[in-house]
C-alpha cells in the first residue's frame, strides 16, 4: 500500500476533549486558527513562520487543501470539542510505512498549554493500533 492511498482516506478521529480532522475552506473564518498561527512563540519550532495577516492564514489554509487533493502528507486540524475552534495542527513528521513507524509533530495554541488535552502528543489513543 502507498503513502497516498492511507492518505486519501484517513478518518477524523476524536479524543475526549479533541477532534482530528483534516482543515476545511471555512476554516478560514475561525479566529482561533489565525490567533494560534500568528504566535512567534508557537511558531518558533514550526516549518512555517507567524502568520502577519489573514491572509497568510488563507494560504496556509489553501496549501494545505492542496495537499490533501494530491494525496500528500499534510497536517490535520486540532478542534476543541466544547468550541469547535481550530486550536492547532498535527501532522506527521516522518513515515516509514513499511516498518510501521511515524513521528508526529503539533502546534497548540498557548491556551491550550499543560492542560490534560496536550497528552494528544503521546500519540496512542489516536494512531497506535491497541
């Protein structure tokens, strides 16, 4: 099985406070989403800079959905489950598919910060097969 194949068809998948989902056009429209991306301070380890504008957060957004239409790689959106806002983005970092190993990468908004929700990071109740 190829990369792009698993990657069409992931699921959302939820944890009890989170919904993992891939970003959607209306997502754009979240303030969340900006506010989190517009941090240095989370930026800071990222692969992208601090969005200045709105319209950084647009392009992000439609590079993103691009990637998902060639099948590739590309971050999910972090939901909050009481809000439904965007509050971050998880992704896969590495993926050795053949020897079933990943490594996932995130940014989480600085509100969401040691609260219980950041053990998402950990990875088990959402991609490790129990």
């Amino acid at each position: 099985m190829k990369n792009g194949d698993i990657l069409a068809n992931l699921p959302t998948l939820e944890t009890e406070r989170l919904i993992l989902r891939k970003l959607r056009e209306e997502d754009e429209e979240d303030r969340g989403h900006f506010r989190y991306a517009s941090d240095p301070e989370i930026c800071r380890y990222t692969s992208w800079h601090s969005h200045r504008s709105r319209e950084d957060t647009r392009a992000f957004l439609q590079n993103l959905l691009d990637g998902y239409r060639r099948r590739e790689a590309a971050p999910w959106g972090l939901v909050d489950k009481r809000t439904y806002r965007v509050i971050g983005t998880i992704g896969f970092a590495y993926w050795d598919v053949v020897n079933a190993r990943a490594e996932v990468a995130y940014a989480l908004s600085r509100t969401y910060w040691n609260r219980s929700s950041g053990t998402i990071s950990n990875g088990k109740t959402a991609f490790q097969n129990n």
